[in-house]
C-alpha cells in the first residue's frame, strides 16, 4: 500500500523545508516523521521518501540501514531502551538487563507476544552520572531502582 | 584548590529555569549577543574569541578562537546586500551529539540552561559570517531538543532571532536537527554528511569543514558546550575569563563542566574554574569511592581515553615542562587540562571521569568497552571495523578463560594495527584505550590466560543493585 503522511505529519514537513539548502538533508527528519507514524520505516516508506525528495531508493535505503533508530521491521508499542555501557555496567545495567528480561519473559531484542513491549540494549545515552538508567520511548529514567524498574513495566503492560 | 562556579550552572534545578525570563532575570540573558552585534566587527569578535583560550569542550581540545579564524572573510550576506556577491554562505554546526561513554555534561545544558547555547549560536554565527546555526542533537534526547526548540522560538519572538537580530543587518536562524542514534556523528565530517542527509560516515580531510563543510560551504564545527560558555568570556572580557582558570598561563582557559560517574557515591555534573585534579573531583565532588574502597583506575574523559591508576606518578624532571611542579606525584594530583593530561599519557577529553573501584574486573571492563566501539564503527574503513569486531572476540574469549597466550599477544598488534589507518579518530578511539588496558592490565589478562579468573567470579559493580 501506497505510504502518505498524515496531515499534521505533513504540515511538519513544510516547516522544515526551508531550514536546508537542499532537498536531501530532509532525509532524517522525513524518516523520523515516518517511523514516528508507522512505528517502522517498511519499503514503501522509502519508496515514498525517495519520491518527495527526489533520490534514489537505494540512497535512502542505505541511510535507514546505516541508523541504529530508524526500525527496520514493526515493533511493539513501546520500545524499552536499557543502557547497557561501562558507567552503567558498573552501577548495575547487566542486573537491569536480566530483570526486565525476566519480568517480560523475552530476550533483548524481542517483543512481547502481546506486542506492547520491545526490549533492547543501548550504547551509551548520556546519563552516565544518573545510572543505571533506561529510556522508554521519549522518556529518560535515572538512578533506577529494582521497585522503579517494575512500575515502570506494569505500566507498559498494563497500558 | 576547587573553585566553584555558576556561569552556566545557575539556572540548573530552577523553577523554570530554561526559560527566557530566568535566563534574563538571573544571567542577564542576551546582553552580551546585543552588545557584541551592536558594537563589534566580525573580525573583533574572532581576534576577542582567541584571547579566552577556550580548548574545544568535544574532546579534542582545539582552541577555538583559532577554530573560527580558519574561515573565510568572504561570505554572502543577507538579502538586504550585506556580504560579499559570488560568496558561498557560511554555516555554524553545533555538535550535542554527546553520546561518548562516560560524557554526560551537554544534555543537562540543553535541558536545564537552554538559553545560553542559543546566544553562544548568535556570537559564534556572527564571528563566523555564517547566518545559519544547526544543533545536531542525538535523537534520543527528547526532552532537550523540546528545551532548545523552545528557547528558540522564544528567542525569536523577541527579535533575537531572525532577520534583524538587535537590529543588525546580520540575519540569524537556528535549528535543531535529530540524529538517528550513530556515536559516529559525533565525528565533524561524519556529522556533516548526516546533516546533508547521507550515511553518517566520515569524510577525508583536506578539505577541512572550514573551507568545505556542510553543504559544500565553509562550516565550522564547535561543541555545545564551547559555544554555550562563549556568553560568559564576551561577557566578562575574554582575558578576565581566561584568568579563572588555574591554567591560563599554558593557553587552557575559563570555566567548564566536569562530571564524575562510576563507582563515586554520587554522580554529578559541576562547573568549575578549569583545573581540578583527579583526587578533587572524585572525593570532593563525586562524595569518594562506593564503599570507601581504593580505585583501580579512572577514564578521564569519556571511554576514548586511555586510563590511569593512582599509582602512576608524573615524572617531569624538565624545569620547563609543565607538569614539572608536580614530579614524582601521583597523576591524580595534577590539574585536568587539555596539555597536562596529554603530558600524562591520555587526553583530557569531556572531562566527564568514570571511576572504576578496586575488586572490580578489569578484563570486563574492556570487554565491556570493546563491545560499545564494535557497535559503533561505522564500518567505511577495514582495520577499525574489522580490528574492533576483533578486539571484542579476543577481550570475550579473554573474560570466558578460553583464550590463549597467542591471542593475548595478538591484541596488541590489532589494536596497533587500527592505530593511524583509518580516515576519522574512531579508530584511535578504540585502539587508544584497549592499548591501555592491555598495557596496564597485563596480569590480569596473563591470569585469564592461564584460567585463573573464571568467569562467573568477575564482577562489575561494587554494591548490588537494588
């Protein structure tokens, strides 16, 4: 099925237009748009992407490889970040790690059956002086504790 | 000597406090961009900007009054004629792509005193004659980019922003632009690229960005942090602001933010006259090692950095050597600068110390590292995306007991072998620090070898998570 952005999706993107000199350095900003709408960047995003800006597919779609963010295959609904790094693995990320493995019953990198929860390791997130810390969509949590860790799981599954 | 000071820290934790009204009321926001606008020529801003001394905030430590000289006197100017016809247009690039291990300071900057780095953006695009500032910030801080948005559009209600900033005929936009979480980016060239829309890899230098940078144009690329103190050193006078640091006297000057994480008992961001030792930073500010044990060895500056332990002393016999006043000291007694720490045998880096306790494993620790650096290489040039991927298979087999003498032999020669051959610093990033585990760590790597550190006895952190 044909990708379009949704309207206000839309409206977004030609805000953006006159920051750059060149159609091209729309790239991230229109894919984070799409991932943003769909959950995923699926080929007919990029199909839709290299249409609006006028470049190659393959362009586009080495740029969307090259990025540890954009997804390449849909995910759950939301996505669980645990920062896995050395100032976090010396205040506990590896213990983290094992919990919120247990506590969803899947690995890194694998979505709960119900597809609410994706879990995944990150390389370093900038909250270093806060650890150990994960990132549940937009949100940072810091200096997390065993309690924190499990309320802030039930509210991903409950949801 | 500690020396405290809230240049850029005094908004942090304040009611509001990365809003224009706070910026205004308590750092008497946007003075210095007026001033330095209204009065000022392009070249007085660049010859002034040389005298804070200010060492580039990255890691790299260039200065970077001498960062904005390189580019061109040419540039095009504003539809009103401004400018040189036939000029190519000049861009600011503001690197928060902070995403080094260990480096934590830039995001409570955007988060908490936003404000500052949108002036420091004024200063410098007009320094350079560029009229377009991006911020290129990680994409997974959410929160700062809706600070930094937010104290744009602020700024620009009030005309501090826009076509006539203060009334200058020197048109200045700033925008925010999101990675896609690449460490890479962080690379000058390599974010460029993701800027202009392509794989994040680096690019070959000549030509520097000063001449070629974003979209073909002379670009320069500073650091958040550099920019956001540039409010301060016009404020003050750039010589007076220099001064505060304790080495001034060696061209490392000013104010910056130091951070501790780790095994301290408390992580923290501070901000201080440039200067602090390792020993001041870890028991004074980061409140002394977790359960008051000795420290095997400390990162100074995000995970690039090759390590340093307490017993290593400063051997600087040269009365003419900077480091000579403190000759047969041990390394943490001596100030954190950008030419000290490289007369140490590491670099300064972000400043941000990661302090590893002792009973702590070592090998781990590498492997933990090598690990991150393997994610991260973006793969353009083989030694470093092979020699990472290798440095991790070995450090692992190391950790698990099942390596052998050769193996442990040979990662020297990887690691050596990444060293100088690859386009961007990555490589040196990743060889720099497995040369100093290595080095410094040798028999515990001996010991794995011989299958006298099993595996499930290695240990990480020093009290349990909880």
């Amino acid at each position: 099925m044909p990708f379009a952005l949704s309207p206000d999706r839309e409206r977004k993107l030609q805000e953006m237009v006159g920051r750059y000199p060149t159609k091209m350095a729309l790239t991230l900003p229109l894919l984070h748009l799409c991932q943003e709408q769909a959950g995923y960047v699926s080929d007919d995003a990029i199909l839709f992407v290299s249409q609006r800006l006028d470049l190659p597919t393959s362009h586009v779609k080495g740029v969307v490889t090259f990025y540890t963010l954009f997804n390449q295959h849909p995910v759950g609904k939301h996505q669980v970040w645990v920062c896995r790094t050395l100032p976090c693995a010396l205040r506990g990320a590896y213990d983290v790690i094992e919990h919120c493995e247990k506590r969803l019953g899947i690995h890194c990198g694998e979505t709960t059956a119900d597809g609410k929860v994706t879990l995944r390791t990150a390389e370093c997130l900038a909250s270093c002086g806060t650890a150990p810390m994960m990132q549940v969509d937009k949100d940072y949590h810091e200096n997390l504790t065993r309690e924190r860790v499990d309320a802030i799981l039930k509210d991903l599954t409950d949801s | 000597m500690l020396k405290r000071t809230d240049y850029l820290t005094r908004t942090y934790g304040k009611p509001q406090g990365w809003t224009l009204g706070v910026y205004e009321r308590d750092l008497d926001g946007y003075q210095v961009a007026r001033r330095v606008l209204t009065t000022m020529t392009r070249e007085q801003v660049v010859e002034e900007a040389k005298k804070a001394n200010i060492r580039g905030r990255g890691g790299a430590g260039f200065p970077m009054g001498v960062k904005w000289s390189f580019m061109p006197r040419a540039s095009s100017g504003t539809a009103s004629g401004a400018g040189v016809p036939g000029a190519k247009p000049h861009y600011l690039v503001v690197n928060a792509d902070e995403g080094e291990p260990g480096t934590h300071k830039d995001r409570t900057l955007m988060e908490e005193n936003p404000h500052a780095c949108i002036e420091g953006c004024i200063i410098g695009c007009y320094g350079i004659g560029a009229h377009i500032a991006y911020i290129y910030v990680r994409d997974e801080l959410h929160l700062a980019k809706a600070r930094l948005e937010g104290a744009i559009r602020e700024a620009r209600l009030k005309g501090y922003l826009g076509k006539t900033p203060f009334g200058k005929d020197h048109a200045i936009e700033v925008h925010v632009h999101s990675g896609a979480g690449a460490y890479i980016c962080g690379e000058e060239t390599s974010m460029l690229n993701s800027l202009e829309g392509r794989r994040g890899e680096p690019r070959m230098k000549p030509p520097f960005p000063a001449n070629a940078g974003a979209f073909g144009c002379p670009t320069t690329v500073n650091n958040l942090e550099t920019l956001a103190v540039v409010p301060t050193a016009f404020g003050m006078g750039c010589e007076a602001f220099s001064k505060l640091s304790l080495l001034h006297s060696i061209g490392d000057g000013g104010v910056r933010l130091y951070g501790v994480n780790g095994h301290v008992k408390k992580g923290a961001i501070v901000e201080l006259a440039v200067g602090p030792t390792l020993n001041e930073l870890i028991y004074d500010v980061g409140g002394g090692v977790q359960g008051d044990r000795g420290i095997l060895c400390v990162i100074p500056g995000g995970s690039s950095t090759p390590i340093l332990r307490p017993e290593e002393l400063v051997k600087a016999p040269d009365p003419k050597s900077p480091l000579h006043p403190y000759d047969g000291k041990s390394v943490f007694d001596v100030p954190l600068g950008v030419e000290t720490m490289r007369l140490c045998g590491t670099m300064l880096g972000t400043c941000c110390v990661t302090v590893i306790a002792q009973g702590t494993d070592p090998v781990w620790c590498l492997q933990n590292l090598m690990q991150f650096y393997t994610h991260e290489s973006c793969g353009q040039c083989t030694p470093c995306r092979e020699g990472s991927a290798w440095l991790l298979r070995v450090t692992t087999k190391l950790l698990d007991g099942q390596a052998s003498r050769a193996e442990l032999d040979g990662l020297h020669d990887i690691a050596n072998g990444i060293m100088g051959n690859t386009i961007c610093a990555f490589g040196e990033g990743t060889a720099m620090p497995a040369l100093a585990f290595i080095q410094k760590f040798r028999p515990e790597l001996e010991a794995c070898v011989r299958g006298e550190r099993p595996r499930d006895k290695a240990v990480l952190s020093v009290e349990p998570w909880q």
